[in-house]
C-alpha cells in the first residue's frame, strides 16, 4: 500500500511539473499568437483565419477547435496540439 501510495504521490508531481513547463510556453504562445497562426494553418488548414483568431492562444479552446473540426478524440486532440507548441521551440 505504501508502494503505490508513493508512486501515486510521484506521478502526481511528474503531471504538476509537466503542466507548469506548459504553462509557460502556452503564455509564449499566447503572447505571439499573430506570428503562430500561419503555423497553425499549415498544420491545420480546414481551420479559417476567423477560427484561429478567436482562439487567441488558449490552449483548452485550441483543443477542442482540432477535437470538433478533425472528429478526433480529447486525447488525440491534446496530443497533436502540444506536438505542435514542441515544435515552434518557444522555451529557448
């Protein structure tokens, strides 16, 4: 019981970490948002200019936006866009 007390304990700390460094570079992405959106449509391009701008850098509405307009799944949704923020290198 102590045992996977500790590890529940630890893969709880391993989230809050990773949603931190998140954080972060969702502010990033927030604060550039006019020169990320032609990455955006590069990648998503059945998403027009008027759907990204009202995006404004949220990440949560960001997900569900690739989630209804690709008919995909919350956690594949979730995946591809943080795929994406990796790929812009904003943390550096």
């Amino acid at each position: 019981m102590k045992h996977m007390i500790k590890s529940s304990v630890m893969a709880l700390a391993l989230v809050a970490t990773s949603a931190l460094a998140d954080d972060g570079v969702w502010n990033q992405i927030e604060g550039n948002w006019d020169q990320v959106k032609g990455s955006i449509q590069e990648t998503w391009g059945e998403m027009t200019d008027d759907e990204i701008d009202q995006l404004s850098g949220k990440r949560d509405q960001f997900v569900g936006m690739v989630k209804e307009k690709y008919g995909i799944a919350q956690e594949e949704a979730e995946e591809q866009v943080d795929q994406w923020a990796d790929s812009l290198d904003m943390d550096s």
